[in-house]
C-alpha cells in the first residue's frame, strides 16, 4: 500500500480524491487548514470526508506541519489553495501567501524528504482568453480591453476588428494571467515541475477547468460558478450573471477530476507534463444558470443578466483534453446532465447562506465590477 498525502484534502476536491484513491487501495492522510471561508468556523472535521482518511489539521504555510505531514508518505497530491479570481483582486497577500509561499514551504520539505511522485492543481485560468480561429481559419490569441469592456462590447475581435470563433484550447497556448489568482496557480504549477526536476521528484500538473459536484462549499461566493448559482436558487434568488450570459466555459464533474488525478499519479508518461482536465465540452453560463435552477427544483427561476463585467473575467475558455486522453487514458465519465443530477441529490441535503450581494457589493466598492 501506498501512503498518499492529499493538501488541502478536507476540501472539494481534495476529499473526493481521497475517496478515489482508498477505493483504489491507497492509504490516505490530509493536511488542511479548514478554513472558515470554506468550512465555516467550527474547526469540525467534514463529515463528507471518509472516515479512513488521516486528518491533520494545519497549514502548508508551516514547515512544521508540512515536515510532519510527510513522515512516511509515498506521494503528495498539492491541492491547497486559496480560490477565487474576484476576491484575489483585493486579498492579494493573502492568494499570494496561501498559493505562492505555501507551495514554497512544501517544496522545501520535499527537498529533504523526496517522494515517488508530486502532482500539483493548476488552473485554466491562468490562460487568460482561450483560443479562437479568425474568419480565415488561422488560430488566434485574444485579450480584451478596459475600453472596449466599458462599450459593453463582449466578444474579442482580430488583430484586424474582425469576428472570432472560439476553439479548444490545448496545453501549448502561452498563459495570459489576467488576476492575481491565476498568477499564483501558473507559480503553483511551475514551482512544482520546476523544483520536481532539480530534485528528481517526478511531478505532473492538471489544470483543472470548471469543477462542480457534491460538497462544494455553497456559502462561498468565491467558488464555482455552479456552487454559488446553487446557493442562489435554493435561497430562492435569480443567479446573477454578468456580461450577457454568452460566455461559455467547461464544466467538468469532481468525479472526473478525482480519477483523472489518480491516473496522472499511477502514469509514468506523466511526469513532467502539463494536461488540461476538462469535460471537452463547452456550454453558456446562462444555460448554466437555467440547468442548475432546474435540478433545484426551481425552473421558473430565471437568471439575472447584470451587464456588468468582473475585471480579471475573460470571455471564452474550453479545454482541449487530447493530451490527456492519450497520455492518461483519461475520458470524462460524467455527462452534465448526469453530474447536475448527482449535485442535486446532495442539494436537497445542503444548507448554504447566500453571500453573493455581500461579495458583489465588496468588488463594486473597490472598482473592480464596471
């Protein structure tokens, strides 16, 4: 048997890997912080988390934890994380710290005591814009401008004014970090691949898309899109949505992005290598809104289209995960429609407190939301 350290393991995805790699024969502990944003104040162990898991509560921020975290250990899946593109824009020492100096802290313990393997949590959004084809067919990077966002003028154009179409995108597409979060996760990931090789540590980084499922912390308003439309339907509030709802991402279950960590663990091919982790699928953010207030039961619930933009938002991003299928073997089990489902059943169990107003009256105070 394996021993596996999961950071950050009490969390979203850190739990439902944990579930995934004890079903698979592997012995599990977690170091977590359980932080109050996430699990709320009571400092309780989750009663989501499998009861054969080891919980180890404290920071990846402290070499004293992290050393005695390690004792033992085979490999480590680093998933600690402060999340959030918005909150990241005004809380900067404290993504940089958790995300930045945190991996540091790790990867310093991980020098003196080696393991088999590292896998590490990156993000789409460090791609900022995902790719897009010109009216020619050619392949183009895009960004847009604060002017252009002030005209309400949505999509990106060409380097000529001209339409684009958007397209997968795949692993090759240089980073276009666009937010103070998305910066940290491309310092998580290269931290991790970059101290791996010096030290002989084989590391593998998946950059996760959308993730959505069971035990999402709902009285977050910094999570998943999914999460925080979920918190509102069953307060009985419109999701709100900004922009005009058009922008289309990848939504890809948890259940997905346990296994697809596993085989990156268990694959050789892995090491050293960057994979996206998505459905493959792209889908809009009010379809989005629409389907969740469905499988809460509120379909007449319909989302509010607010018109005004997020800075560090982007327009279109979704995965081209061809290299993760031929590398991984991975191939995304859960259509949405099913995984909206699985979500549901736990919804009609959750409570969450609808923080959104809150969090949306924070970004407006400081200029962040136009």
């Amino acid at each position: 048997m394996k021993n596996i350290l999961i950071t950050g393991g009490a969390g979203f995805i850190g739990s439902h890997l944990a579930t995934e790699l004890l079903h698979r024969g592997y012995r599990v502990r977690v170091l977590d912080n359980l932080t109050p944003q996430v699990h709320g104040t009571s400092q309780r162990r989750p009663n989501y988390l499998d009861d054969d898991v080891e919980l180890r509560i404290g920071d990846v921020r402290d070499p004293d934890a992290v050393r005695d975290a390690l004792d033992g250990i085979d490999g480590v899946f680093h998933y600690a994380a402060a999340v959030g593109v918005g909150q990241s824009m005004y809380e900067l020492e404290h993504y940089t710290s958790t995300n930045n100096v945190g991996t540091t802290v790790l990867l310093e313990a991980l020098a003196k005591q080696p393991v088999e393997k590292l896998v590490v949590a990156s993000s789409m959004s460090l791609y900022g814009e995902g790719l897009y084809h010109d009216d020619s067919g050619a392949t183009v990077a895009a960004r847009r401008e604060r002017d252009q966002l002030a005209r309400r003028d949505w999509e990106p154009h060409g380097p000529d004014g001209g339409s684009l179409k958007p397209a997968p995108t795949p692993e090759t597409k240089l980073p276009d970090l666009s937010s103070v979060y998305a910066l940290s996760k491309f310092d998580q990931e290269r931290l991790c691949l970059m101290v791996g090789e010096a030290y002989g540590i084989p590391t593998t980084a998946l950059r996760f898309f959308n993730v959505y499922g069971p035990y999402q912390a709902l009285s977050n308003p910094y999570t998943g899109v999914l999460a925080i439309f979920a918190s509102r339907c069953l307060n009985d509030s419109p999701p709100l949505i900004f922009e005009d709802g058009e922008q289309r991402r990848d939504f890809v279950s948890v259940r997905d992005i346990a296994r697809a960590s596993r085989l990156a663990y268990e694959s050789r091919r892995a090491n050293g290598q960057v994979f996206n982790i998505g459905s493959g699928h792209a889908y809009t953010i009010r379809e989005i809104a629409r389907k969740i207030a469905a499988a809460t039961g509120k379909p007449g619930l319909e989302p509010e289209i607010t018109g005004r933009y997020r800075v560090g938002d982007i327009r279109h991003c979704f995965a081209d995960i061809s290299r993760a299928r031929e590398a991984l073997g991975y191939e995304p089990e859960v259509t949405l429609d099913d995984g909206l489902a699985d979500m549901a059943a736990w919804l009609a169990t959750a409570q969450a407190v609808d923080r959104v107003a809150e969090a949306s009256a924070e970004l407006v105070s400081r200029g962040l939301t136009l």
